[in-house]
C-alpha cells in the first residue's frame, strides 16, 4: 500500500475517533452538571482543553525535534493512557430513559428540538452569537502584516497574551456566572464581545504599536473567553438530556457552520473597504465588526421578552 493512503487512513481515524470523543465528552458535560454548575464546568473545561491543545501543539514539536517522531508519538499516547483511570472513577450521571433503536436516537433528537417555540430562531440566536468575533479574528494576521508588524511579533502576543487573556475571561466567566443568570451572562459577555473589537479600531488609528497591540489582542481574547463561556452553557441548557449527544451535536455544528459560511462576510467587507488600497480603513473595519455584534444582542433580548431563554 501506497505511504499517502496509509497517512489518510490514519488522519480518517484519528479525526473520527477525535471527533466521536469530543462529542462524548459534551453529552457527558451536559448530562453530569446541574444549571448552576455549568458556567464553571464550562470554564475548567475549556481551560483544560486549551492548556492540552498547547502540549500536544507546539509541547508536541519540541518533543519531536529532540526526541524523534516515533518517541514523541509514544508519549502522547501514553498521555492518553493516563485518561483511562479516571474516565473509570468518574461519576456516572443519572440517565433518562435511552433511546430504544438507533432511528430514535437519530431523529428523535431532531424531532425534539424542532417541535419546541421559535425553534429556528434559537439556531439563528447560536449563529449569530459568536458573529462579531469571526469577523474580528478573520483577517487579524492580515491586518497586522499590513500594519508593518513582524510575523515573530504577531505570533508572540497572539499565542501568549492571547492564550493567558483567553483563560483568564473563561475562568472569570465560570465564576460570575455562579452569580449571575445565564441570560445576563449572555447579555453582558456579549455586549463585552462586541466592544472589545474597538480596541482594534484603536489600534488601526494608531498604527504598530505593540503596547496597543498587546492591549487589543489582551482585551479581544479576554472578552471572547467570556462570551465563550456563557454560549457554551447557553448549548448545555438546550439539550434534553435524553438526547444530549445528538443535540448538543446539532447546536455546536450550527456555530461552526454559522462560522465558516458567515466568515467569508469578513473578506467581502474588506474588499468594499479597499484595505489593500488604504490601510487606514481598516479603522472602519473593525468599526463594522463592532456593529454587527448587534444582531445577535437583539435577538437575545427578543427571545427573552418570548420566554424562551
């Protein structure tokens, strides 16, 4: 067998099995923590899974280039191993009755959702939520090449200020959310979200400044860890926890969805602006990106005055 079919075979495989787990581990989420709990599960896990995508990231190449693929490739195995333990002596949630045929638990879910009020405005709610930010991170490297900054220094801030910032607002958020409903966390991280985005506005104003480039990427990783946090809870408290697996599903795949065809609005709009042309308009770039955090405020507010979040 060809090399390139054995490395897609084995990419098939580690996706599958990748993604099968990620969706576990929502359900399990989702079934195991009370409303109350669920901001901080949310936050504690997210950091655990930033600080794990960090080892097996760059952790991962620094361990390949002095100690070889095949050694490095053991270890985050053995890493792996060490998830089986306590997966054993984790705490069993209390089920629903499960789904008797594998039809049930395929449409069911579906079925489940869709029959409840404004069901389709929910989703639209879970694409626009996190809309602002898609536009803001889209063209980021971009906007910063343009601003004469270097690739060492964008990387640096990005994936250390940034990362430290993010945890920092996912860990905050867990904890004001114990205080706080989900609705004014939605509201207020949400609002946060959108306005941080000014601090990019600011920085176009001003130019290559890594103190405000600093200050920008501190702000924007800080409020989109917030806002992270409470839709994340937002999904849980969507689903009937007899179908947590397939649901939760569903609605972290509207997002991504909502991510990947809404995206592309980020490019048009910097197209209508002639950025390439005159980088000073990237000032109202980032002022769009601000505005179009409004949508989904508005919708959370409809949606509430309809009792439905």
């Amino acid at each position: 067998m060809d090399e390139p079919l054995i490395i897609g075979g084995l990419a098939f495989l580690i996706a599958f099995f990748s993604a099968s787990q990620d969706t576990l581990i929502d359900a399990y989420r989702t079934e195991l923590l009370v409303p109350h709990e669920r901001g901080t599960g949310v936050s504690l896990y997210s950091t655990g899974y930033r600080v794990a995508m960090l080892v097996s990231g760059g952790g991962a190449l620094i361990m390949a280039d002095y100690l070889g693929w095949q050694l490095m490739f053991l270890i985050m195995a053995g890493l792996l191993l060490l998830q089986l333990p306590v997966t054993w002596l984790a705490e069993e949630p209390q089920h629903e009755p499960p789904p008797l045929a594998l039809h049930h638990a395929v449409f069911h879910p579906f079925h489940d959702f869709f029959k409840r009020r404004l069901a389709v405005m929910i989703l639209l709610f879970i694409v626009l939520y996190k809309f602002t930010d898609v536009v803001t991170l889209s063209l980021g490297s971009k906007f910063l090449i343009d601003l004469g900054f270097t690739l060492t220094t964008i990387g640096a801030i990005y994936k250390g200020v940034g990362l430290f910032a993010t945890l920092g607002g996912t860990l905050l958020g867990g904890f004001l959310m114990m205080r706080i409903s989900l609705y004014r966390s939605l509201l207020s991280f949400g609002l946060l979200q959108a306005f941080s985005n000014l601090t990019f506005a600011w920085l176009a104003l001003v130019g290559s400044s890594v103190s405000v480039l600093t200050i920008a990427v501190a702000t924007e990783s800080f409020c989109s860890g917030l806002a992270t946090t409470a839709f994340v809870a937002f999904l849980m408290s969507l689903c009937n926890k007899r179908y947590t697996a397939t649901q939760y599903a569903l609605f972290s795949s509207v997002a991504v969805c909502g991510r990947t065809y809404i995206g592309p609005f980020a490019g048009m709009l910097a197209q209508y602006l002639h950025v390439e042309i005159n980088p000073a308009n990237w000032v109202g770039f980032y002022l769009w990106a601000f505005v179009v955090g409004f949508p989904a405020i508005i919708l959370l507010m409809w949606l509430r005055h309809k009792e439905v979040v």
